[in-house]
C-alpha cells in the first residue's frame, strides 16, 4: 500500500470569462493524497470548446 499518491479528477464546473461569458468546462484537478486523503492540489487545468488545454488561472469563478 501507498502512503503518497497522486489522483486525477474531472468535473463539470460553471466558469466566467469576461469574452464569452458563462460557460460550463470540464475542469481537472491533480491531487496529492496521503493514505487516500486529498491535502494537496497540485495543478488545475480545464479543456476548452476546441480541444485547447488552458489553465484555470486565465477565468474567474462565477458566483
């Protein structure tokens, strides 16, 4: 068994861009867990409408 390992997880999120507005983008976080607990993000990224990956730094949460 693993003490440390890393887990890639996708969800469906409303994100906010000032161009184009509200949009739903499939977001994924990279995560580090101790004993299958996560206690770290490591990195976040989202797909855009043309296959582009982006980082999620460039939007702004809506809400």
């Amino acid at each position: 068994m693993k003490l440390i390992s890393i887990k890639r997880e996708t969800k469906l999120e409303d994100r906010y861009t000032p161009k184009m507005g509200l949009l739903h983008a499939k977001v994924t976080y990279i995560k580090k867990q101790f004993l299958s607990i996560p206690y770290k993000t490591l990195h976040k990224y989202r797909e855009t409408y043309y296959g582009e990956v982006k980082d999620c730094e460039d939007c702004v949460l809506a809400r």
